[in-house]
C-alpha cells in the first residue's frame, strides 16, 4: 500500500480505538447524575454505590481516551499535513474549545472524586456533576463540529486555491452540525446505558442476585430505551439530512442506482460486479418516506452522480449493521420494560441474561459500524467538494511504521484498560463496599 492508503488505515484504527472511549466520556457522565440524584433523592445507598463506582471506572477510561484523543491530533498534524494547511484556520477553533472542555470537565470530575462525604449538605457534592457533564457534551459537540465542517463545508470563499474570508463560526455551525451532534450524543448516552446494563446482568447471569444489579440493571435499561427511541429519530432526520446535502452518500448505502419515486429501502443482499442487487430484502416506498416523508417522493440514484464521486458501495453492509443492531436493542428494551411491568418471569431466564449481556457488546458494535460509514461514505472527499482524501495525505514513505508503532500502542491500552477495571471491581466487590458505605453513613451522621 501507498502512504495514503496506510493513512487512511490508521486514521481509521485510530478513531475505532477512541470511540469506545469517547462514546463512554461522553456517556457516562449522566448516568451517574442520575444514579447519584436517585440515590440521594430516595435515600437509597445502592443508587449512591452506583454513582461512585461508576465514577471509579469512569476515571481510567477517561485516561486512556486522553491518549488515543492526543493520537489522533498528532496524526491530524503528521497524516494530513496538507488538509491541515488548508483548512486550520477553520478547524483551530473547535479543536481549541474542545481541549477547554476536556479541562473544564476533568477539574470538577476530579473535585467530584475526591470530595466524598466532605460536605455536610450531600446535594452540595451533587452539583459537581453538573459541570462534569456540561463539559462532556460540550467535548462531543465541538469536536464533532470539525467532523460536521468537512462533511459540509462553509465559512470561507476560496480564491485561487487559497482560503479567504475565514469564518470559524459560520464553519462550525454547518448544515451538518445539527443532526451529527445530536445523533452523536444520543447514541453515547444509548450505548453506555446498555454497556452498564450489560455488566449488571452479568453479574445476575454468574448468579449474584444482590438488589444492587437488579437496580443497576433496571435503572440503566429504562435509560437505553429512552435514547433508543431518540437516536432512531435523529437518524431519521439524518437520513433527510443526506437526502439534500449528501445524496451520493445516502445511494451508495442503499444500492440505490436509478433516480426515481416510490424508492424502497433496500436491506442486506449482495452486489454483483455489474451491480445488481441479489438476496436483498426490499421495503417498498421506504426510502422515498425516509427522504421526503411522501412514499412518492423522487430520490437522486448512483447513475445520476459523476462515478468519481461515489464512495465505497461497502457502506451499505455498515448501514445495515447500525440499522439491524439499532433496531432491536430499542424492541429489546422495550420488551424488557413491559415484561418488568407486567411481571414476566421470561425476563429472569438464562437466555434472556445471556440477551442482556451481548446488549453492551452489540450497542458498541452498531456505533463502530455508524462511524465507518459516516467517514467512509465521504470517501473520496477529505472536505467535501474542496479537498480529496489522497490530496490531503503525507507521501512520507515512513507511515507503514507508524501504523505498526500505533497498532501496538492501542493492543496495549485496551488489555490494560480490561485487566484494570476487572482488578479493580474484584478486589472491591458490591457486599464490601455496601458494608463501608453504611459505615461511613452513620459517622457522618454522628
């Protein structure tokens, strides 16, 4: 491979690497807020329990999301020096705000920590969270706005190849900031409720039937189905949002090569090389509603789109596995919400933990797959319109190694990050911190 396809490689392993971190940075935060106001608010020292050893674990992934967060700013610099020379006056701002955010939130996240059972009003210590997951989100919003700005790029005239007029603003607040930011925070939320939801039933699964995972687990499915429901209709918003400004991207998901009405939405199958759609499950006029909410809306096809300008027709596999995986966590959850209130005992059977469990695990999946799809599906652009991918890359002939130095790098952060947080929680199981917990209670109380 040349260096701009090792590029693209490791930019690619870099940001799948950093993303389960990120998504659970930007996640976690607010479920501990609202375990920590249940537990306070009820009087409740499981919810209290929740709350500080969600915040424990929290801490290393927060660690190891600096580091692979540091990796890919310096590869921004060392892989696309010529994108960054083109459009860092535009980009400088976000990036910028988005290290004030990390800061602003890491600062109160660490008084946070350190200051339990330090106040005598235990709301006073509450209130911390609420910078901690200001500054989360605000992380999210202005680092996806950079994301947004080279999917739909303003704020500045280009004038002989050079960038005038420069507007960080104008370029922040794009066509695609909307829907990205939103659709980005409400599938962390989504995917962290179901990967502490997973956990929590683990432990059911392994036979530990204490109150505090049947209220982890309760707590924490009520939360994913809520932002289930939220990101299918951001992604619906989406899905118009393509339609308009992106709809080589929104054809080559959909295999949709002829401009035309009553479009169905086309689910799995198989390409042929002369692209012809095989074992495809079709949905009449699904598309044509996605776009236009009008099942005779008309929806522009591949054939209408200059060839060197479509993107990967693989994205479509990742469409499908976001969609599929989306898809059923929001009946899952929702199943599990009607069988805990109508009382099923299915939801207490092996199989159905043996679900819960794979919830964590498949949520991830379906974010990994949503971003593949989103930075492949711009391909062949860089910054849509204005720069493509193989302009904007290094020709160093060294990034091979690079990618190798990395590689190792990222195997080491993720065993590391495992063994840490196993060690941690079996070395402080629930019954032994419940029992100090109440401890400390009571001398507070004294």
């Amino acid at each position: 491979m040349d260096s701009v396809e090792f590029s693209r490689y490791l930019t690619m392993l870099t940001l799948s690497v950093h993303v389960i971190f990120a998504t659970l940075g930007v996640g976690v935060p607010i479920m501990i807020t609202i375990a920590h106001w249940l537990g306070l608010k009820r009087n409740d020292e499981h919810y209290i329990l929740l709350a500080k050893r969600w915040t424990r674990g929290y801490v290393i992934t927060v660690a190891v999301g600096v580091v692979t967060g540091t990796a890919i700013a310096l590869q921004l610099a060392l892989l696309w020096p010529r994108f960054m020379e083109f459009a860092g006056q535009l980009v400088a701002l976000p990036l910028f705000m988005e290290t004030f955010a990390f800061f602003f939130e890491a600062i109160f996240l660490g008084i946070y920590l350190y200051t339990w059972d330090r106040f005598k009003n235990p709301w006073r210590h509450f209130y911390l969270l609420i910078p901690v997951v200001l500054g989360s989100g605000m992380s999210a919003f202005f680092i996806t706005t950079v994301n947004a700005f080279m999917n739909t790029p303003q704020g500045f005239t280009l004038v002989d190849g050079v960038l005038t007029n420069i507007q960080p603003l104008v370029a922040m607040f794009n066509p695609a900031t909307p829907t990205k930011v939103a659709h980005v925070l409400t599938s962390a939320y989504m995917t962290t409720a179901f990967v502490l939801a997973s956990i929590a039933a683990y432990h059911l699964l392994k036979g530990n039937r204490h109150e505090y995972h049947r209220k982890a687990l309760a707590l924490t499915m009520k939360v994913a189905l809520i932002f289930s429901i939220a990101t299918a209709l951001v992604g619906d918003l989406s899905g118009k949002f393509l339609a308009e400004y992106q709809p080589e991207k929104l054809a080559a998901a959909e295999w949709h090569f002829e401009t035309e009405g009553e479009a169905p939405l086309v689910l799995y199958g198989v390409l042929t090389e002369t692209n012809e759609v095989k074992y495809a499950i079709r949905i009449p006029y699904a598309l044509s509603i996605l776009v236009h909410s009008n099942p005779f809306g008309e929806v522009t096809g591949l054939n209408d789109i200059p060839e060197e300008y479509h993107p990967p027709l693989v994205i479509h596999y990742f469409f499908d596995i976001m969609v599929t995986i989306g898809i059923w966590l929001t009946v899952f959850s929702l199943f599990y919400w009607i069988a805990l209130w109508r009382g099923w005992s299915v939801i207490k059977t092996k199989l159905f933990r043996i679900l819960l469990v794979a919830s964590g695990p498949l949520a991830m999946i379906a974010i990994e797959a949503g971003w593949w799809f989103t930075e492949v599906g711009r391909q062949p652009w860089i910054m849509r319109g204005f720069m493509s991918t193989a302009e904007g890359a290094t020709d160093s002939p060294y990034v091979w190694a690079m990618f190798i130095a990395f590689a190792f790098l990222y195997m080491i952060l993720l065993i590391g990050t495992v063994v840490v947080l196993t060690r941690m929680f079996k070395r402080n199981p629930v019954e032994k911190e419940l029992e100090k917990l109440s401890d400390e209670q009571r001398s507070v109380a004294k």
